[in-house]
C-alpha cells in the first residue's frame, strides 16, 4: 500500500513514518523537497501508483512555497481520482481546503494572506481551521465565511478527524467540527456543531439521508 509524504521538518518526518508504518502501511516514501526548484521527475514518479499522501503539520505557507503551481498538485489529484485517500494533521489539513486560511509566514494570526490564500483543493469551496476550540478560533471562521459567504467553512478540533467520502463528511475521533455554511443567506452566525459520529453532506448543507 504505497503512500507519499509532502515534505516535513526532518524532525517530524521519522515520526510520521513511523506512524504510518504502524497503522499498516507497508510502503512510505518520503517526498522531501523545499522548493519547486528541487522537484524532479523521480519526485512525479513516486506519486503514480501512491495509494495515499499524508501531509505533516508545521506552517501551511511551507507546503505552498515548495508546490503550488507545479505538477505535483495535479499528482496529488490523480491520487484522490484513481480511489486514493489524502489526510493531513494542523496545517495538513488546512491546506486541503481551496481557500487556505492562516498561510501568512510573518505569523498565524491573520486569516487572509494575498499570495498565500489558496490551498490545493481537494476540498473544493471549503475553508478549514483546526485546532479549532482549543485555541479559541471560532470566532476567527465566522468573520472570514461572513466576509466570503460562497466559502464552506470547516473547523477541526484537536483529536478529531474529518473524513470526506464524496461530498459527505464524517466526525471521527473526540471532539466536535464546526461548520459555517453562509451559501444561502449570506450570514454566517452559529455554526451546526457536529458531533463525533455525525454525517453531513458538505453540498446539501444538511445530514444525508439515512
């Protein structure tokens, strides 16, 4: 079960392994590189018969700066378009999302950064935040779905996990996911809270039918 990894620290890039490795992964590959400049088409072919891709946490601006605009997003993609899975941890998940929110390299405060507000889209019109609760971030959603009411905002808390089959996602883990959907009205207030085990279909806005 082949499965590539987008670059890390190297500190954090055993750990990841070894993780992967013990959840049953028998094939990881390392895709290590800082800068478009530093893919090769050693790195393209690492990815073709990927089954899966783990992003690591750190800053999501990192992620950017080493593959937005190269072929190794659209790789990512073929990934998802053959059945593969793509999951992440911290900024690996934020940068699933088509807006990416807090990319800025001075700091993770600011939601919007120009030039680092587009993440790779395999959650397309979606927003997501994580460690949602624990560091107080929900108002921070709201403000920005209300400013970007087309947006689908998804916050993530610590422990929990979003797993998106389809257009549905599914809550697993301890905690709650948020979710600000402002596509009708154009006001993004309370988010529906989703608890662990509840299903909700992202397109329909609403759980799916049982």
């Amino acid at each position: 079960v082949p499965a590539a990894l987008p670059p890390v620290a190297a500190r954090r890039a055993d750990p990841i392994e070894r993780a992967l490795r013990g959840a049953g992964v028998r094939d990881v590959r390392t895709l290590a590189c800082h800068h478009p400049d530093e893919l090769t088409e050693e790195h393209l072919a690492m990815l073709a018969d990927a089954t899966g891709v783990w992003f690591g946490g750190g800053r999501q601006w990192r992620l950017v700066d080493a593959f937005d605009g190269t072929a190794v997003v659209a790789a990512f993609h073929d990934v998802l378009r053959r059945g593969g899975v793509i999951g992440g941890s911290s900024a690996g998940a934020t940068i699933q999302g088509e807006f990416l929110v807090r990319g800025d390299p001075r700091g993770n405060t600011e939601m919007w950064c120009e030039g680092y507000d587009r993440g790779f889209g395999f959650l397309p019109g979606c927003a997501v935040d994580q460690h949602f609760v624990a560091r107080g971030r929900v108002d921070d959603l709201r403000r920005l779905v209300a400013a970007v009411p087309q947006l689908l905002g998804l916050g993530i808390d610590e422990g929990t996990a979003a797993v998106v089959t389809g257009s549905v996602l599914e809550v697993v883990g301890e905690g709650r996911i948020a979710v600000f959907d402002a596509r009708d009205d154009g006001h993004a207030t309370d988010p529906a809270w989703l608890e662990p085990g509840a299903r909700w279909d992202l397109v329909a806005g609403a759980p799916p039918p049982r």
